[in-house]
C-alpha cells in the first residue's frame, strides 16, 4: 500500500470546511493518516524496504497542514474578538462629534467648518452645494486654518431650509485654482453599525462614514 502526496491533499481539504468542523475532520484525517502509515510499514517488501526519510516527510506535511487548519481558527477567533470589541469601544463614540467631510446635515444651527489651507494659497472661498448638487452659495474665508462657524444664512439674509448640503473649500493663489475639496465639519454620531467588516459611523441626518474617515471626536456642543 503506497500513500502519497495525494494523502495530505484529502487532509489539506479540510481548510475549506467551516471552522466548527475543522477540528474533527483534522483529527480524523490524523488517525486514518497514521493507520496507513502503520499498514504500509506491516506491508512492506522486506527486500525494498520504505525509506525512513519517506515518512519524514509525510508526517513533515501533515503536521504542516495540521498547523494551518489550526492557524485559520485562531484567526477567525481573533477576528470575531477583535469585531466584538471594536464595536464596544465605538459604542462610547455615540452622542459625540465627528468631523469628517461627509456631507452635512443643516437644520438651523450654526455648524462648525474645519478649513485646510494649501500652500501658496492668497484667496479662499466656501462654496456650497445643496442636495441636487447645485451651487447656493460663494463665500470670501480669511487665509486661515481656523475653524468657523457656518450660519447657513444665503446672501439675503433668509436661512437655507433643512437638507443636506455639501461644503467645499476653494483655495486659489495667484489667480490659479491650487484645490477644491470637500470641508471637514463637525456632525453628531448617532449609530455605529458593522458591515462586511467594517465598522461605519451614522451622522445626524443619515449620513454613513467609516471610521477611518473620522478626523477628529469633540462633546456635542
């Protein structure tokens, strides 16, 4: 009885099973694996005996397949942990303020805007988008990294009506457009959620970031 690579392939199959099987399978597979090592050295041909170096280096192949099969547990393991605590530790995000450069939710107030400035940058403008993507307003801004404040309050002094509305930051030197990029500003979280892995931030209004788009946490205000 000859066993072959193809031996530890039939056992190598048992890393695709789901992880709460994987370590019966990988156990039975040991026993039948070491079953027929005992059979094919009762069998042997004595004048051709099996080289010692042969069962090395299946036992050797075995035990590799044995430590990945173990391996992927730990880490699905880990990975469930690591999800469990991630959620526990954004729980204590909720009721705070995020600044991102989500879009923002405007329902009167005052919202506070986070400016970044290029270098070279002589001129910079606040320019706002409604939810239709349509430009309501174009605002000269001081050269500054300063944070301000945002009334939503159009040119003729009426407020914009409650929507989402998307603020960018134009930043010109000399004449020449150097950016336009979206302003970050500051939003109340209100959920943490969890989806394929990753863990994503609802705002006050709806909207959804991850949280590696977060920029910075403040008490609501």
């Amino acid at each position: 009885m000859e066993i072959t690579t193809s031996n530890v392939s039939q056992a190598a199959a048992a890393l695709t099973l789901p992880s709460s099987k994987n370590s019966s399978v990988l156990s039975s597979d040991f026993e039948t694996f070491i079953k027929m090592l005992t059979t094919q050295a009762k069998y042997q041909d004595p004048l051709e005996p099996i080289d010692s170096s042969e069962y090395a280096a299946q036992l050797a192949q075995f035990s590799m397949v044995e430590q990945q099969v173990q391996s992927n547990e730990l880490l699905a393991h880990l990975t469930e942990q690591l999800g469990g605590s991630n959620m526990a530790g954004m729980a204590n995000w909720i009721g705070m303020e995020a600044r991102t450069a989500a879009p923002t939710y405007f329902v009167g107030a005052p919202i506070t805007v986070a400016p970044t400035i290029p270098i070279g940058a002589d001129e910079m403008f606040l320019v706002v988008y409604d939810d239709d993507g349509a430009q309501v307003q174009r605002q000269a801004l001081p050269t500054s990294n300063e944070p301000f404040l945002w009334a939503g309050v159009g040119d003729s002094g009426t407020p914009f009506k409650t929507g989402t509305y998307t603020l960018e930051i134009e930043a010109r030197g000399q004449g020449e457009l150097l950016s336009a990029v979206p302003a970050e500003t500051y939003a109340r979280i209100t959920e943490a959620r969890n989806e394929a892995g990753t863990t994503l931030l609802v705002l006050a209004g709806g909207q959804t970031v991850p949280t590696s788009g977060v920029t910075a946490l403040r008490e609501t205000l």
